[in-house]
C-alpha cells in the first residue's frame, strides 16, 4: 500500500476516517456503488440522474459512482445507459459532477463496455435480452471474444477482430478523456459481471488462439490494455479504479487465484483500488452459486488485500454501519460500497454515523438540514429518546 493512499488521520469509526488515495481526498470510506437506472437520453444524463447521484452527496457518502457509463453505442447494456461515446455526452454529466462538488462531495465515473450481454430491456420492463431481430433494427453488434452465447434468449456475439480490438481500447481512452473534461474525481473499469473484459478473462467465453485468447496472460491482454489506456489518458492525480468478479461462479471459469494474479497485473499499469464482486459470467453461471449472505463477497475483497497490499472496496450485502466498521476493523477492505441500502435509505451514512457514536453530528449535513433538525433535536430531544427506549424495549420483548 502506497503512503499517498494510507488513512490521513481522524478519529472514532474507522468508517468515517479520512482517505487519499493519488491526489483524491475521501472525507470517509463509504462509496456509492454504480446502479444502472436507465434514465439516460441517447447517453445523456438527465435530471433523473442529477436527482439519483445528488440524494447521496446530501446523504453523506464520501464517494458516489455513475452507473455503468458505455464507451460506444454497442457497448451498452440498455438503450438509456448514460454514455461518454461523444463530447456533446460531457456538459449533462459536468452538470451534475458541478453539483456534487457544490456540496463538498466526490464523484466518480464507471466505464464500460457490455460486451456480449449488450442490449437488453431494463428490468422493470422484463430484463430480457434483444432479439436477434431487434439487434438489426438497431444497428446493434453484440460483441465477444468467442462466438460464444452467454445464455439462453441471447444471441451469438459476433468475435471481435484486431480492428474491433482497436476501436474498443480508443472507446475506452477516448471516454476517459471526457469523464475528466467532465470533472469526475476518479475512474472505475467494469471489468466484472460478463460484460466484456470478464469475457475474455474467463476460459468459458474466451475460446480464442490468438494473443488474446488461451493463457491466463492472453486472457487478461486485452482488460490490462484497457486499464493501461485509461490510466494514460486520466490525469496522474486522478485514481482509477476497478470493478472485478473475483469468482465468475462458472465451474471450471474464472477463480479467486486468477484474480490475486489480475489484480497484481492491474496494480502494475496503474489501478488504485479493486472493487470485489463475483459472478455473472453467462445465465447459465448457477453451477457454483456463491451464497448470498450477509457480506458474502467480503472474503474475496480480504484476499485480495492480503496478497497484493493493494486497496479493495467490498461490496454486496453490508446492511449497516456496525457491519462496516466491523469490516474495516478486520482489516477486509479499505473502502465499503453501499448501492440497494442507499436506494432505501440515501442517508445511510449519517445513520451509520448514528449507529457507531449513539448521536447525530447535525452540523456535518447539509446545512439547510442540520439547522433544523438540530432544532428539531433541542426541543424533542428528551421526547424522541423516550420513544427510542420505548420502540428497542418492544423489539426486545418481541412485540
């Protein structure tokens, strides 16, 4: 672990200890982690979007994420996917980063490409997978290492060439370039979940013979020169990070040693952070489901940790500030990414800081909050207690 992203200090929760990692200054570990909303207009983001990111700033995290923001047209996952395929994509975005930083907070944007599970309905509207039918109409290429289906309803990604390659790492840097014209804090690589770099991470997608198919080095090939394109083109201040399925959950796919290797790779062009999650590689990955438990992929961010030193986000069922701390406090991760809590509570954060100290810092939130519920607090203070014991003496007893 680098000196410049050790803890800078402070005091209490390690939750809510200070972080700088490159030039970024965390103010606590909590991260947003990027949820696909589909709210987009042609890749742009809209007021849905500027609403969505901007509760949490208010909510007190100290790192927000875009959702999964495509590279190229046939790098999205849905039709409204925010996008930074084109530059007229960066003034949306910069307007809401502008805002984000209005309230002292940090935003970070994540790229990515889909690759062969590109082109689907959003999962409100039944999550289904275009048709090969809806695919032409679109003018959409689905794309992958290998003529290599992810799944039943989907169809065969057409195999990306040298020239496909090509475009693909100049989608990826030019992309880069315009999160930063944007004003984003840091970068995160969606190389996880069977979009297109796990594709050819993984022997179950990638079937090719070529430099970039076979070997586990000429599996990780085209994610590192990825990663090695985006890090070039993002300033030296800037982190990046990145996504990962430390475990692809295909048998006989992707492992956790595959990735202790990945990450040592992806430390050495210039990644910051290794953001663990796990499965996804294909619909037909529940051959080796990992159990989804409380903190269920906390483990593989620990592992990851202790065998390279590099910084490692957990993410995936971490309900509360207790759990949190508790993960910080073991030493499993640096950072704690929070995305289906902060949907129900944006204001998760100042809840776990409720948690970890038994009172509310009032004048840590926006100040057009924190005056009033402070107020609020002086003249029911006493009342408000009273309840709480009520309400925790009913839990107790089981009413």
């Amino acid at each position: 672990m680098s000196e410049a992203a050790k803890p800078s200090g402070g005091v209490g929760a390690r939750l809510f200890q200070p972080l700088r990692i490159r030039g970024l200054d965390l103010a606590n570990r909590i991260v947003i982690s990027p949820m696909c909303q589909h709210a987009a207009d042609d890749g742009r983001a809209t007021d849905w979007l500027l609403v969505h990111l901007g509760k949490f700033v208010l909510g007190g995290a100290g790192l927000v994420l875009t959702e999964s923001t495509a590279v190229s047209p046939e790098g999205r996952i849905g039709l409204k996917d925010l996008g930074l395929w084109r530059d007229d994509q960066i003034a949306p975005l910069a307007r809401v980063v502008d805002f984000v930083h209005a309230q002292g907070g940090r935003i970070g944007v994540q790229l990515a490409h889909a690759g062969r599970k590109a082109g689907s309905e959003a999962l409100w509207e039944g999550g289904r997978a275009f048709s090969a039918e809806q695919l032409a109409a679109l003018r959409w290429p689905r794309l992958g290492p290998s003529a290599i289906s992810p799944g039943p309803g989907w169809t065969v990604p057409q195999e990306l060439d040298a020239a496909g390659i090509a475009r693909v790492l100049q989608g990826f840097g030019d992309a880069a370039r315009r999160a930063d014209a944007a004003g984003v804090d840091c970068v995160e690589l969606h190389f996880g979940h069977g979009y297109l770099a796990a594709s050819f991470l993984s022997p179950i997608s990638n079937h090719r013979n070529d430099a970039y198919g076979g070997s586990l080095a000429n599996r990780m090939r085209l994610p590192l020169d990825i990663a090695r394109t985006v890090r070039e083109a993002l300033p030296a201040n800037k982190p990046l990070f990145c996504r990962i399925s430390a475990v692809d959950g295909a048998e006989g796919g992707w492992g956790m040693d595959d990735s202790v290797v990945f990450a040592r790779e992806l430390a050495a062009v210039g990644v910051d952070v290794i953001d663990v999650s796990s499965g996804g590689l294909s619909e037909e990955t529940r051959a080796l489901p990992v159990p989804r438990g409380l903190g269920f992929q906390v483990g593989f961010a620990e592992t990851i940790r202790r065998e390279t030193g590099l910084l490692t986000q957990a993410v995936g069922m971490i309900v509360d500030g207790p759990q949190a701390e508790d993960i910080l406090a073991r030493g499993q991760a640096d950072l704690i990414a929070i995305g289906r809590a902060a949907l129900e509570d944006p204001y998760w954060p100042r809840r776990a800081w409720e948690q970890l100290h038994g009172t509310s810092d009032f004048a840590t939130w926006p100040v057009r909050h924190g005056i009033w519920l402070a107020k609020r607090e002086q003249g029911l203070g006493s009342l408000l207690e009273a309840r709480r014991r009520e309400l925790r003496t009913r839990s107790d007893s089981g009413h």
